[in-house]
C-alpha cells in the first residue's frame, strides 16, 4: 500500500510547482482520486511554456510544439479539451545557416548523426565528408557508462559532424555544449547504437530501418495547439480545478518538512498546510532548498545540476513588406560564429498564425548557450538590433517591424553533462528514502515537454502505486 493509500479517505498531496510538469502530476493525481493542492510561486502557471501577442497576433514567448511520437503531451491535451487545436506544422522543410548560405537541412539522421554522406555535401568539406566514410574501417569505441555526444561523434565521424550538425541541433534542444552532453540522457538511441555497433553510421541506418517499420511512427513527429503550446499547461489547470483541484499561486514554499504521522508539513507564506504526500516540480536550485533538511543527499546532487539560460526575439512585419524563403527556418553552428543560433519562421511553420493574422509575418530568434553569458546582459534593444542584422544577412529580410518582444529564460534550460543519469539515480534513492515524496520536471530525464509529463507520471505512481505505461524516446524529447 501507498504512502497516500496508507492514510484515510483519498489521501492529499501537494505539488510544489505549477509548471507542466506539476500540473500534469496533479492532473494524474485527481484521476486517483487524490486531493490536490498546487502551490506556484510565481504569478501564473505554465512555466516555460508561456502564451503571448505581438502586433495583435497569437504566439508562443516559450517552447513552440511537442514531440508527437511520445504520447504524453499529445495525449493530456486531448484530456482536457484540445483535441480539435492540435495541429501539426505547415511545413517540416528546415535549413541551416553555414558557410555563408542557406543550405537544406540533410535529411536520414538522429540528432544530426549521418547514417551515411550523401546528403551532406555543401554541409561538410571535402575533407569532412571523407572522414565519415572512415567510421566503417574504424575499431569499436567504448563507450562505459556513458560518454559526451561530441565526444563519441567526433571521434567516429570527425569534428565536422559534430560542430555543423550535432551542434546546432543539441544547441537548439538544451542550449548547451554537445562535447558535454551526455548521449546516454541526451541522445538514448545513440547511446545504444554505440554499445551494439561498431560502426556508428550503420547503427545509425539500423535505428532508421526499425523506424520506418514501425506503425506507430506515421503521423507528424511534431505537434503544436492553435492558439500556442502554452495554452496547454492553462487547460490542465482548467481542468484540475473544475475536477476541485486547488491551484494556488504568488504562493512560494519555505518549508518542506516530515512531520510524524501526520505525513509532511509544508509552509507556503501565511500558509501551513499538512498532505500526506508531495510531489517537488521545480527547477532542481529550488528543489535543493527544499528538500535539504530531509533529504540532504538529494539536494547536494540537484544543487550541482547546471542550468543555461537564453532569449527569444519575437518580431512582426507587415507581409506586404518583407518576404521569407521557404520553410519553417533555419539553425545556426555556433563555429559559423553568428550570435543567433536559430529563427522559426513561425507564420510559415504554423499554419493557424497565418490563418489568424493574414497580414502580418511573425517570426523569432533565439540566443544563448551554455557558458554565454555576456550577450545575454545586452539590452533588449540591442538584442533586436543583432537579430535583424543576422536575419538579414542570412535571408535578405529588411525593413522596420511592426512589433518586437524579448522574452528572457534565465537558467531556463538544464544540462545534462555526462553522468548525468547516475546523478538522476542517485536523486531518485536518497528521495526513495523518505515516504509520500516524489521529484519530477526538466531536470531528471529530458526536457521535451512530453517527457516532462512522462516524469510527473512516474512521480505520481511513486506516491500511488498505480502503474503508468512507459514510452521509449530521447530525453530531449
């Protein structure tokens, strides 16, 4: 029996965070028929999954869709009423800035990794595309516990690969360093491929193979809601409080502590409230603080979980003024030595802004990446200004906007160095330790917003014991 079925009645948990991750927990909880309190520090819920307007046109100022074949989000949203918004995106076609162009995005990857050459020239040197035919005369490289996806790439298929394509797509999934990066969280399938294999490129078809003939990948891999991602984490709390959920916030947590029989105490302003379990759905900083007078272990192993930080540009034209090439945008390496490291073109990638708002063009930019942390203390303005200068440089685009916004995500994004799965494991036992407690969100076993949820359904079974069905896929997903 469950610390929360132990006691009487339903039981009543307390979820710390009102991100996804916490709303999905409490979502989950309420179909067990718990009691559910919420407590939100900040003034709203969703996290980083934020809904915005510029120049009178819905958009996304945080994460834009979700990975569609990973049930989790696709699935939640149908729960609480957005089955008719889901839409995929208009158009898959993306490209990448490189070597003074925009060139196709090479097709027959994971993550960036080839399963072969052809499709990468104009991407790649001479030299470059060269080095990848090696990997197959190559002896097998170990990979122990886990290993830096550059690391191992690079060592397979030279240092091109990596900086021209693992990079960029890495980059745009953790804002982090892909010669940091753990491949076991990051990048599992590689993982894989690179203790099965010895040549990573036919490991690499292999995973493609399998892809290709499995009925559960047809369909679009990404999917977005009309209206924005972020109207999702505003159902969910729709629906956790029409079902007597209580979500509470401008409300943080001081103090989390055990107390006897009567299960945890948690103090939250003016606020003592007493639940027989809790579930933790905060950035692993706050966590830290939370739990380090019960749970020592834990929050010395969350307090060491790095965070990178970055910034969206959201800019609006008149369409009439301005043209965009084809596609829903382009990524940037970071050896190109651009500040921009990506642009959506999100009038053309979403289908539902353009029916919306006929007139005006959206699109948007990102900066930051682990360890820069001086472009991101520029000014908005500024921020706008270097925006422009490489949009225009990259695709000719011109003209004064209608409208700009900077959304800034300060320590938005975990890392997951290598290692980082055996911190996770060691989180996980110390927090075993203690009855009715469970940790969930960005920082244990991806940041995707479909295996976000995963985690908080693994959180609410932890307190409930009610099995929930698990789904294979990347961390980042």
């Amino acid at each position: 029996m469950s610390a929360v079925e132990a006691r009487a009645g339903a039981g009543h948990v307390v979820v710390i965070g009102g991100g996804i991750a916490g709303l999905a927990a409490a979502h989950r909880l309420l179909d067990r028929g718990v009691l559910v309190t919420v407590l939100e520090a900040s003034d709203r819920v969703g996290g980083k999954l934020l809904p915005g307007e510029i120049a009178g046109a819905r958009v996304d100022l945080g994460a834009e869709s979700m990975l569609a074949r990973r049930p989790e989000a696709v699935a939640l949203a149908r729960e609480v009423g957005l089955d008719d918004r889901l839409q995929p995106p208009a158009t898959s076609t993306a490209s990448i800035w490189t070597r003074g162009a925009l060139r196709p995005f090479p097709k027959g990857h994971v993550m960036g990794v080839p399963g072969n050459a052809s499709a990468l020239s104009g991407v790649l040197s001479d030299e470059g595309l060269a080095r990848i035919g090696r990997d197959a005369e190559l002896p097998r490289t170990e990979v122990g516990d886990d290993v830096a996806v550059g690391e191992f790439v690079a060592a397979r298929l030279g240092r091109e690969v990596v900086d021209r394509l693992v990079e960029p797509l890495l980059g745009g999934v953790y804002a982090g360093d892909a010669y940091r990066i753990s491949m076991r969280s990051a990048v599992p399938q590689l993982f894989e491929v690179a203790k099965r294999y010895a040549s990573l490129t036919e490991g690499v078809r292999g995973i493609q193979d399998r892809t290709a003939a499995a009925p559960q990948q047809s369909g679009p891999v990404f999917m977005g809601i009309q209206g924005g991602v972020g109207r999702l984490p505003l159902a969910v709390a729709e629906s956790v409080r029409a079902r007597g959920g209580e979500i509470v916030t401008g409300t943080p947590v001081t103090e989390l502590r055990r107390s006897g029989a009567e299960g945890w105490r948690i103090v939250a302003g003016e606020r003592v409230l007493h639940a027989d379990g809790v579930i933790v759905a905060v950035p692993a900083p706050v966590a830290a603080e939370l739990l380090r007078p019960e749970a020592p272990g834990a929050a010395a192993e969350l307090g060491a979980v790095e965070y990178a930080s970055m910034a969206l540009i959201t800019l609006a034209y008149r369409r009439a003024d301005v043209e965009l090439p084809e596609g829903s945008g382009f990524l940037v390496p970071p050896v190109d030595g651009r500040t921009i490291k990506a642009a959506t073109f999100a009038s053309q990638k979403w289908g539902w802004i353009a029916d919306e708002n006929p007139d005006v063009l959206v699109l948007r930019t990102s900066v930051g990446r682990y360890g820069e942390t001086a472009i991101l203390e520029r000014e908005d303005t500024d921020l706008v200004d270097v925006s422009r200068h490489d949009l225009r440089e990259a695709t000719g685009l011109d003209g004064t906007p209608l409208d700009t916004r900077v959304t800034r995500w300060t320590d938005g994004l975990p890392q997951y160095p290598v290692g980082h799965h055996a911190r996770v494991t060691r989180i996980r036992e110390h927090v075993g330790k203690l009855p009715g407690l469970a940790v969930c969100g960005a920082a244990y076993d991806g940041v995707g917003i479909p295996a976000t949820v995963a985690s908080a359904y693994a959180a609410v079974e932890r307190l409930t014991g009610a099995p929930v069905p698990s789904a294979s896929g990347g961390a980042g997903e």
